[in-house]
C-alpha cells in the first residue's frame, strides 16, 4: 500500500499509555485494548498470537468470546492508526502474521526505545573511555518519573512487563551515578541517591553508592549511620544481613579506602528476538561414512540384480536378517545406496519398529498409507482397508522402478502388505528373524551376515581410531575385539569412547573392558536386556552425568525419532545445554542422528536405557519428565493449529506447570512443515499418553490436532486418536473433553462417508456441549453437521444448522466466527444452484473480515465469490476475485491455497477463451505446488494436458 501520507506514530510507555500521531494524541480506547497494544508494542516487531495475547490480558481464567474481543481490539487499533485505510486493503502497520499480529517497528517510536537506545549509547561510551559522555547520553534517557511503566493496564503481562520496565529503568539509574561518582561528583550525588534509597530502601546497590558518596564528601559519620539503617531495615523487612557488596563498602569505609563505586548490575539487553521438483520420493536414510567390510554380504546382495544398469526381470526380495548388533541395518541403507541409480522412480525407506521395546510394529496399513501418499497419492484419496490400500500400491509400483527398504520388520506378516506384485522393483527386508516364510512362500532369498571376521574388526577400528593407532597395539585390538564379540555395534561404540580420548592407550581400554567382564555371549540369547549390557555400560558410564540423564530420559519418548525440542522437554534444560548433550550422546555411538535434529536409538540402546531409566530414575523424576514432553507436544501442536486456522477460536489450554517452552511458528508453511513431520509422533504421543494415566494430554493433543488431520486428509488417523481421547475423557468423567473427541470422530467419519456414525457421534457432542453451557463448541458442532448434511444431499438442513452455528456466534459477539459461516452458507447455496443468494452472504462476510483485518477469511470469501460469479457466466468479474484471493493467500504465505485458487483462476480464465492465462495461472500453481512436494501436481498436470488438447472450448466446473 502507499504509505508515504501516512504519519508516524510515537508511544509512551513509562506512566500511563499514551500515543500521538502527528500532533494529535490517540484515545487507546479501553484497559483491555490498551493491554494487547502493550502487548505488541513490547515484542517489539514480533509476532505475537492470539492464544498469547489472551494469556497476557486475563490469564488463565479469560472469558468466554476472549478470542473474538481480542480480534476486535486489533480492528479498532488498526482503525484508530489507520482511519484513511481503504477497506479490503491489508493493514500496513498492525500485520496479521500466522494466527496472530505483529507491530512493524519501522513507523513507530516510543520513549522505551529512545530508552534502550541511550543506554546502549551510554555502555558503548564508558567502555571507549568517555564516562563524561556517557553521563550525557543516560541524562538525555526520557523522563520516566519513578521508572512507572503501564500504569493503569490490566492483566499478568502488563504486571511483569511492569515490573521488568521498572527494574531496568533504576538499573539505569544506578548505572548514571555510579560514572558520576566515578567522575568525582560525589556531592551533586547524595541528594539524589538519598532520595532514591528513601524510594527504594532494600536496594542494597543503592545503598553502597549512597556509603560512597558520603564518604567521598567528607561524611563518613553519615556513611556509618546509613549503612548501619539498611542493616536493621534489611533484618526487619527480610530477615537478612547485607551482601557482599555493601558489607565490602562498609569495610572500605572503615579501612579509609574507597576506591571509585564499582558499576552496579547492567541493565538487561533487549531480547534479540519433498525437494521440489523430485521425480520420485527420497527415503533412504543417510549412507554411515565409516561403513567397513562386509565383502562377502555385499556380493551376496549384489547377485540379486541382473549385470547392467537395467531392472530386476522378476520380483526381487532380499532378506537380510540375523542377531541383533551385527549392523543389518547398515548393511542394507549401504548397499541400497550403492544400487539407488537403478531405480529411477525413487527410493522408499520405513523402520517397522518390529523390536522395539517401548513401542510396537508399524501396522501396515499405516506403512501403505504412507508410502501411497510418498508416491504421489492425495492422502484423501487413499482407500480405507488394509486390501484396498495395498491393491491400489501395487497397481502405482507396477509401471515403475522403485527400491523399498523395509527395515526391522517383526516377521513375514508385517512385510507381505508392501511387495510389489510385478517386476522392476527391489525390495531389501531386515529383521533378526529368519522370515522363512518369504523365502519358501515369495522367493526372498537371505543374506545372514554373522561376526565380523577379525580382519574386518580390525579395519573397522582402523578407520575409527587411525591405522597408525591400530598398528600401535595389536594385542591391545585383539582383545577389544574378543571382548566386543566381533559385533559392530559394540566395536562401534567402543571405538567411540577411544576416538574421544586420544591419549588413552587401547591396552587400558582393552582392561577397562576385561574389568567390566565385557563378553557378549549371551548377545545372541532371547533377553536383549542382558545383550551386550557390560559393553553399554561401560560407554555409558563415560558420559557426563548430565548426558547420562538425558540417555535415560530419551527412553520415555513414543518414537519412532526423537527432535532436539522434544529432547529439551524431557531434559527440562536449557536448548543450548541439551543440543551439547545430544552432540555427545551421538559422539559415544548411543543414539544417531538420521537427519538434522532428529535422532534415534538402536533398538537395543532403548531396551538399555529404559532399564537404566526403570532402575535409576524414581517414578516421581520418569513422570516429571513425561508431563514435560506432554506439555510440550499439545502447547506446540495447539500453537501450530492455531496459526493453521487462525479463524477458529482454539480451545483453551489449561495453564502450563512445567515451563515446558512450546515451538512457534511464524505462518502456515512452518506450521504444515512442523505437523507433517511429527505425524507419527504426534499420533504415537496421544496412545502414550493416554496408556500411561496422562488422559487430559491424550484428549486435548488429539482436539488440537484435528485442523491440521482434517485438511490434509488423515482421517483414518482422526478415527484412531479421536477414539483414544474418547476413552481418555469418559475416565476423567470430563463432558469437555468427551465433546470435543466426538466432535473429531464425526467430523473424520463424515470426510469417510460414514454417515451413520458421523451423525451419531455429533448428535452426542452437541447434546455434551449444551450439557456445558459452551455456545463455541455448540457452533462447531452444528458446522460440523452442516457438512455432513451437505455430503449427503440434505442442503436445506445444512442451511438450518449453519442459522444456529450463526446464531451462537453473534450472540457471543464473535464476529470471525459469524463470517465464517456467512462463507460456508455462501458455498451451500452455490451447491444449490442459487448463486446469487451465495454473492450476498459472501458480501456479508467481507464486510465482518474487513473491520476485523482477517486476511484468510477475506482470501478465503474472495475465492467462494469467484466460484458464484463463475457459475452466473460473469467469468471476468470471477478472475478478478480469484486475483484478489490469490495476492492475499500469497501475502499470508498459504501457498497450498494459493495454488488452489490459481487453478481456479485458470478454469475461469479458461472459460473466456484465454487458453494462454489459463496455461499462466496452471504454471503458477504448478511451481507453488511442487515446491511444497504436494501431490496435487498431478492434477495441474492434467490440466495443462488438457488445455493443449484439441477440442471445442467449453466452460468447465470449476
């Protein structure tokens, strides 16, 4: 927008709020808008969201329609700063960012940050020299009374800003006298350092500046008595005597040196704030650069291909399989590597999870699902059932070249879902069982690496530790490798703790290891908490005590990886501290990184480490550590779909009680990318919760993860953890949270044409929700049974439905809820036919979007106005509403929807005979498409076809 009439605005924070544009002062309007102006104001550029904002105005008992007053103080801010603002046009100074708002710090001033700035100065002055100067710069720091911020806001925020504010302005005080006192202006002090010890009577470092300038003004009398007065009123007011600081004045004064005032504490610094264009998926997980011998095994696998570069001429199954630690697993992802170049279709890669002592197999229907959607299936096109799903997989794979590992499956049964029922596909299967029944039954033919043979031991260690080191003690390596059992796992960590202690000679670590009585005999037995314990141990044993806890508390974590954040949750440490520790659990072989930031155990290392955890932590210590990890999953999942659908008022988080710190995501693009990839997690974290008496995380990580499933399409796994919350919430006896597991259970069985059970569960949320007294829950519902209604054919009882969502909504003063339904009625009635009815609820709802500065819903209504004026032939007005939802999607930065409106764009554009802007908007959202890996590039694909095609023109459906 053009910004250059507009005027700057300048803000004062110290006392009471007040804000001038131009010459004019600006009414802030009530306590509470002033309080999400502090807000704002005080993240300085940062993006704040709405679930934040009502945080920080009422804490943690806000009222109901919070969210909608929320949203309404930033309209009327924005109006208030803006008032020349063309309707319809973003807001160029109050921004809506993600599921919340920012202030942008280019056309504002305030006191505070004329404040922060001559402090900054005045630092930067002392330090070169120029305490004079710098005395001039904090004497030019505005005049902030007391150092009162705020006066007059409500809420917890303005209460620790407050106090924040003022700490800061008498830190800066201090810092001022003390350089004067430095300078030698001892008398001009006192009777402002008196004034301040009279304000502030238990500021012990007002107190030894005040002893100074005493004593330097030749008052040492009254330097005794002053200290002697903030000794008895330190003892009555706290019960304390002086620090060491003042009691250090004193004695100066007594021993007749006082040197110049050492500067008091500084004042705190502000707070800094698919591969696109694949051809193909990419799972394999990175190739071990230390990856030795194994010669004879790789020849093995190699004879599975035919000579050449061509493909397999018939079905190929490899099996690799044997005891665990003999390193299959890398095995496998090296030679997969090797040979990847011949399967140009791409690589798929899962870890079944077969052993895994703390969590269970991948079903696979989870795995089919998965790699469906990989290979370029919408996930709202996969089918249900287990039969279906592998049906449709082998049909995709039968026209390609693709290479599968199946890593750690548990037996025959588990893998028989993912083989391809024609040739040209290679799939590489580990497991420590045999699986003799894919051998006899599907052709698999095995590969069983064993030990390594003392030569390969050798030169595994050769190329960990340095061949000159090696060479240097043969005896000492002979007896590391007996005692490791020849297995590489247990060379591998042993190596490890060598390579990081470059001094120690390999005869002690050879001893260290006899003194453990290290033999894995037993590694090959059925108990893998016995395997390989002495060898774990002694590695472990070497970590710091800090990395040993973090090893321990790893194990409480679902799987099936682990991500630095949630490592910090279960550490309940500073990030930086818990990213060292992780480096060196990495460093001693006990967990892998498989990509950045995202680590995983071998199945044996967990065993181990969650017996340690059982034996070693109290059940006080695993369950803090568990609520920590819950915490953080269902703040960061909530935040995620809020910024997702910012619209939609989240449902309220009870407050936080570990500190637990969630991610925040500054738009959708990094919300999406955040859920797409926990996924599993994220499902695996509600059944752990839940199984573990954690029921209030279970059901609300389930309701908060419901926008984010529901809009890409995994309503299978709604089904799954919307039952699972159900469970959870009728053993808390809870109503809420019963309500809102039936609510996502309707929703997904809708979305599966499950019209019985989606009405059934919904019909019962609706009559929890009204048990409640909750109006918000009530509109959800209802908009939940409208959709139902519309997928079944029943458009005139969806229309009731959506009269009551609308109805709740406005009497609870909830205008974004209001248009949203406005926009939903507009679409019932284009499926209707009555098109011109849809233009006028969509009218309605622009307006509600326009006062509130919704840019998704105004994108949002936009595209259904274009879809009504399309289907009434007004095909040029229609371009121009597709335009205006395409420039506000990319402004937000949802370019998953932008690319949908483009497709739009090009049918309408299409319509008017302009094949080559209809090739132009298809293009656009072609390349927005592949750059998010989305599936839906094959439909835009199709359409390009299309158009190229002879044929007559015809108006297509939009």
């Amino acid at each position: 927008m053009e910004e250059s009439g507009v005027q700057a605005l300048r803000f004062s924070l110290f006392g009471s709020p007040r804000a001038w544009q131009g010459p004019v002062e600006v009414a802030l309007g009530p306590p509470q808008q002033r309080a999400v102006l502090a807000m704002l104001l005080l993240s300085r550029g940062r993006a704040i969201g709405v679930a934040d904002l009502v945080d920080g105005v009422w804490g943690a008992a806000p009222p109901r329609g919070a969210v909608a007053m929320v949203r309404t103080y930033v309209a009327r801010l924005r109006k208030l700063f803006e008032p020349e603002r063309p309707p319809g046009l973003p807001s160029g100074l109050l921004v809506s960012i993600g599921d919340g708002y920012a202030l942008r710090t280019d056309r504002i001033s305030s006191d505070l940050a004329e404040f922060e700035e001559a402090v900054l100065e005045a630092e930067r002055r002392r330090a070169e020299g120029d305490s004079a100067g710098a005395v001039r710069s904090l004497r030019a720091v505005p005049a902030a009374g007391d150092g009162a911020a705020l006066v007059g806001v409500p809420g917890p925020y303005a209460e620790s800003a407050r106090t924040g504010l003022a700490e800061r302005w008498l830190n800066a005080l201090e810092l001022r006298l003390s350089i004067e006192l430095e300078l030698g202006c001892h008398e001009a002090a006192v009777p402002e350092l008196l004034a301040l010890r009279a304000a502030h009577p238990l500021r012990e470092a007002v107190s030894a500046l005040l002893l100074t300038a005493l004593y330097r003004s030749g008052r040492r009398a009254e330097a005794l008595e002053a200290y002697a007065h903030t000794c008895q009123v330190l003892a009555d007011e706290l019960g304390i005597e002086p620090g060491p600081s003042l009691r250090a004045a004193h004695a100066r004064i007594l021993g007749g040196d006082v040197p110049a005032a050492a500067s008091p504490a500084e004042p705190d610094a502000p707070s800094p704030g698919h591969r696109a264009g694949a051809t193909g998926p990419a799972q394999l997980p990175a190739d071990l650069p230390l990856f030795t011998g194994r010669r004879a095994e790789l020849g093995c696998l190699s004879a599975l291909l035919p000579e050449g570069d061509g493909p397999p001429g018939t079905a190929v199954i490899g099996v690799v399989d044997g005891m665990a630690g003999t390193g299959k697993t890398a095995l496998a992802v090296h030679w997969a590597h090797r040979i990847a170049h011949r399967f140009p279709d791409g690589s798929l890669y899962v870890n079944l999870r077969g052993y895994d002592p703390h969590g269970s197999p991948m079903p696979p229907d989870s795995v089919t699902e998965m790699f469906l959607v990989a290979l370029g299936v919408a996930p709202q096109a996969v089918p249900e059932g287990l039969d279906a799903q592998a049906a449709l997989y082998r049909s995709i794979l039968a026209d390609r070249r693709v290479l599968i590992v199946l890593d750690n499956a548990r037996d025959a049964g588990q893998v028989r879902p993912l083989l391809p029922g024609t040739p040209g596909s290679l799939v590489l299967v580990t497991s420590r069982s045999r699986l003799g029944g894919l051998v006899a039954q599907q052709g698999a033919r095995p590969v069983t690496p064993g030990l390594l043979s003392a030569e390969e031991s050798y030169e595994l260690l050769s190329r960990r530790l340095g061949r000159a080191r090696v060479d240097a003690e043969p005896e000492a390596v002979a007896a590391i490798t007996e005692s490791c059992a020849r297995l590489p796992l247990a060379l591998a960590i042993v190596a490890s703790r060598a390579a990081h202690h470059p001094g120690f000679r390999l005869a002690d670590v050879a001893q260290e290891l006899r003194y453990d009585h290290g033999s894995l005999d037993a590694f090959a037995g059925d108990d893998p908490g016995t395997d390989a314990r002495a060898v774990f141990s002694w590695s472990y044993q070497a970590l710091s005590p800090e990395a040993a806890g973090l090893f321990r508390a790893l194990a409480l974590h679902p799987g099936p990886d682990i991500t630095t954040a949630a490592a910090v949750a279960l550490a309940g440490a500073p990030p930086r501290g818990v990213r060292a520790l992780l480096t060196e659990l990495t460093r001693a072989s006990l967990l892998i990184e498989r990509a950045p930031g995202r680590f995983v155990f071998h199945d044996l290392l967990r065993a181990f480490s969650g017996e340690l955890a059982d034996t070693e932590d109290s059940e006080s210590v695993r369950g803090a550590a568990l609520l920590r990890m819950y915490d953080h999953v269902l703040r960061t999942a909530h935040h995620a779909s809020s910024v997702l659908d910012p619209s939609r008022g989240p449902i309220a988080l009870p407050p936080g009680t570990t500190g637990s710190e969630p991610l925040r995501f500054n738009d959708r693009a990094q919300a999406t990318a955040w859920l797409r990839t926990e996924r599993y997690v994220l499902s695996a974290m509600v059944e752990h919760a839940a199984a573990r008496g954690y029921d209030e995380h279970a059901w609300r990580t389930a309701a908060v993860l419901d926008v984010y499933f529901n809009r890409l399409g995994f309503w299978h796994d709604l089904v799954k953890i919307n039952g699972v919350a159900l469970e959870a919430a009728r053993r808390l006896d809870d109503p809420t949270g019963q309500a809102y597991s039936l609510s996502g259970l309707g929703v997904a069985h809708s979305q599966l044409d499950h019209a019985e059970p989606a009405a059934e569960c919904l019909e019962r949320a609706l009559d929890l929700f009204r048990g409640t007294g909750d109006p918000f829950g009530q509109a959800r519902v209802h908009r939940g049974l409208a959709y139902l209604c519309n997928r079944t054919d029943r458009r005139t009882t969806a229309l009731d439905h959506y009269a009551q969502a609308r109805a709740l909504f406005r009497d609870e003063s909830d205008r974004n809820g209001e248009a949203g339904v406005l926009n939903q009625v507009a679409w019932t009635y284009i499926l209707l036919g009555d098109h011109a009815q849809a233009l006028d609820c969509c009218r309605e709802a622009l307006v509600l979007y326009d006062e509130l500065g919704d840019l998704y819903g105004m994108a949002s209504t936009q595209d259904t106005t274009g879809y009504a004026l399309h289907h009434l032939g007004r095909y040029e007005d229609a371009i121009d509403r597709f335009q205006r939802s395409a420039r506000l999607f990319g402004v937000i930065g949802d370019h998953y929807l932008e690319a949908d409106v483009l497709q739009h764009l090009g049918a309408a554009h299409r319509a008017t005979g302009d094949r080559d802007a209809a090739r132009a908007a298809l293009r656009s959202a072609r390349a927005l498409l592949a750059e998010l890996g989305h599936p839906d590039v094959a439909e835009v694909d199709a359409g390009l076809r299309d158009l190229d095609a002879d044929g007559p023109e015809t108006p297509p459906d939009p």
